[in-house]
C-alpha cells in the first residue's frame, strides 16, 4: 500500500489567516480600551493626590496669616489700644463720619485713625509681609480705632462676623471672608479677622487684615503636570475663579464646565424619589472627566473655550466660613498620550498586516495557478519515446 503524503495548502492557511485576523484584532482593541481605561483611573488618582496635596498647603498657608493675628491679638499695645472704649456717636454723626472716611475729606480723622501711636507700632508687619495690604484694629464697639490704610468701614457693628465674635464662648475662632475687588482697582482682597480678649478672657474687639489674594497663588504656582496639567482654586459653590494661572479670569468667570464637575463634587445625589425608595446614596471620586467645552463665536461658529480634561479635585475643610475647592487639571489627550499613541501604532501594525496578506494571497494564487511548462514548447509531444505513441490507426 502506498504511503500517503500530506502537504501543506497555502490557500487554506491563507483562509484561516483572513477568518482569525478580525478575531485578533477586536481582542487586541478590547485590551486597549482596557488599558486605557486604567490609565486615566491612574492618571486621575494621581490628580486627585496633588489636589489634596496643593489643598493641604494653601491651608497651612492660610493657617501662618492667622498665626500673625493671633500675634497681634496678644500684643499688649494692641490690648490697651482697644480695651480704652469711647462712646459711639448718634446715627446721623456715624453716618456723615462714615462718609467723611470713605471719601477722605477730614484730615483729623483720617489723622486719628491712620497716624496713632499703633499704627507706628505695626510699621514693621508691614515691611516684612508685603502681601499684608491693611490692618485695622476694631474695638468692643464696633468703632475703627487705628488702621494702617484708609478705606472700608468706620464701624463694625452690625457686621455678622464681628458681631459673632462676640459671642463666642470656647476658643477664639478665625473669620476668613470672600475674595473681593475694591472698586477703581485691579487688586483682589482677601479678608482675615481675629478677636482680640484679655489676658482675663474679655472680648476686646478685634483685628481685621486684608491680604493680596494673589498671594495665594504662589501656592498653586509650582503645581505643574506635564506641558498642560496646573492647579486652580474655585468657589465651589458656582465655580468662580479665585486664583490660578489665567489672571484674566480671576473674580470674573466660572471654570468652563463647572456644571458637569458640580455633580462629581457633590457626590452624585439622587433624586428625592430615588432616596426616599433606597436611601441616601452618594458616589464619591476625587476626580472627574470633564468634556470639550464649546462657545457661539461672533459668526455664530461652535469654537473649542477648553479641550477634554481630567480633573482632580479637593475642598478646603480646616478654613471656616469658606466654600473654596483645589482642582489640578491636564488635558485629556496629554493624559492618555501614550495610550492613544500605542492604539495609533496597532492601526499601523494591522494595516500593515492586512496589506502584506492580501499581496502574499494574490502571490501564492498565482503562483498556483501557473503552469509548469510553456504550453509553447509541446515538450510532451517532442520527447516522448517513438515506442509509447500511440499508432495511428
């Protein structure tokens, strides 16, 4: 019996290439979009842990400014300047005296106020924190006693915080208040006041100090991530900007998608209906995924304001009577660069493979199909022996 011989059919092998290719290649997209999926988990916890990082600074920051009243709430010039109270004028007179303040016009008081003894005795704060743009020290009353700047109010009293201060029975606690723009002026103020008590623990007053908000940008300056990734401080409740690397935006505009990303700070609330039938649930992340964000131009075009970005976030908890968050932010497509470059490259590889198949099929094909010999030549009619042609007959 014969052996039988087996060989190998290119043009099977070719088949069974052409039906596994589609198979390899959504496998190999699968595990890329895989992959990329944790990458931007791991890009965004990384966001996230230098949000919480620059957020831990700027209230430490924060914390050495109140460290600074607190020097000043204990100085007994300070002390004595506002334990000395004075009655507080009628209303009509506190008001022309307020007005008479504001606008400057009477030099005695203005002398009163910004050339006392305790002022002279502040000088030196004044040089070595040029952030400090004013202090004012305001006695039990209510009434400006001495400050290093004219501007503001004459009298506190019916001011919450300082009226709060007044109150309070435990520890003395910090105000710090909202950002704000004096008017004829490009300088963003930040206000800080601290009770002043005695030495026996009674309510003297307080000090009020109005610090250069762009101060606090030398805290998120040096947070930087890749060629797009810097840090931002908004006021969570709307997303007003506060500090950050766009000056032109400060107190002016909310973050561009700010509304997407309030959801994500919140924590995912449910509605009213969902919580009264499963309860109170909240989804908490520290990042968030923010999409392209697009403006009307003046041709009434869609133009790109921010690109996709990925954004970490954490909200100043130790500073009272603040709603500020911390958002480190990158481009997305700086963020997943390497997936989207290993993706373009398999394009490239499958392209490629696919080419070189087909061009190797047509090859093979061919090559398959040619005959051995030049039909031409008749060699099997030519050199066939005369005893095996078969005879005419």
């Amino acid at each position: 019996m014969a052996k039988q011989r087996y060989y190998l059919d290119s043009r099977v092998l070719t088949a069974f290439f052409f039906a596994a290719m589609p198979f390899v290649a959504f496998g190999s997209f699968i595990l890329v979009s895989r992959a990329a999926a944790q990458l931007r988990e791991s890009a965004g916890a990384s966001l996230e842990q230098r949000a919480v990082q620059t957020k831990l600074a700027l209230e430490q920051h924060l914390g050495d400014q109140v460290v600074h009243l607190r020097v000043l709430a204990l100085d007994p010039e300070v002390q004595k300047a506002l334990a000395d109270t004075r009655p507080l004028p009628p209303e009509d007179e506190a008001r022309a005296m307020e007005q008479a303040w504001a606008s400057g016009k009477d030099p005695k008081l203005n002398a009163s106020i910004l050339d006392g003894p305790l002022v002279a005795h502040l000088e030196p704060l004044k040089t070595a924190r040029p952030a400090v743009k004013g202090l004012q020290f305001i006695d039990s009353t209510g009434r400006l006693r001495a400050a290093t700047t004219r501007g503001g109010r004459l009298f506190f009293g019916e001011v919450e915080w300082f009226r709060a201060f007044g109150t309070q029975l435990s520890e003395a606690e910090v105000y710090v208040g909202e950002m704000f723009r004096p008017t004829g002026t490009t300088l963003n103020l930040l206000e800080i006041a601290f009770p002043v008590r005695s030495s026996e623990d009674v309510w003297l007053g307080a000090v009020r100090m109005l610090m250069d908000a762009g101060d606090l940008y030398t805290v998120l300056a040096p947070v930087r991530i890749g060629r797009t990734g810097h840090a931002s401080l908004l006021r969570s409740t709307d997303g007003l900007i506060l500090a950050s690397d766009e000056s032109e935006r400060i107190l002016k505009v909310p973050l561009p998608g700010f509304d997407s990303l309030r959801n994500a700070v919140e924590g995912f609330p449910m509605a009213q209906s969902g919580q009264e039938i499963f309860g109170r649930a909240r989804l908490h992340r520290g990042y968030w995924s923010m999409p392209e964000v697009k403006a009307k131009d003046e041709a009434g075009r869609d133009v790109v304001v921010e690109p996709a970005r990925l954004i970490g976030f954490s909200p100043i908890d130790q500073v009272p009577n603040v709603n500020w968050l911390v958002t480190v932010e990158q481009d997305l497509s700086e963020a997943l660069a390497p997936i989207n470059s290993v993706t373009r490259y398999l394009w490239f590889h499958f392209i490629g493979v696919f080419a070189t198949v087909i061009l190797l099929a047509l090859y093979f094909s061919f090559k398959l199909e040619r005959p051995v010999m030049d039909e031409g030549l008749h060699l099997h009619e030519e050199h066939v022996p005369a005893g095996m042609k078969k005879s005419d007959e």
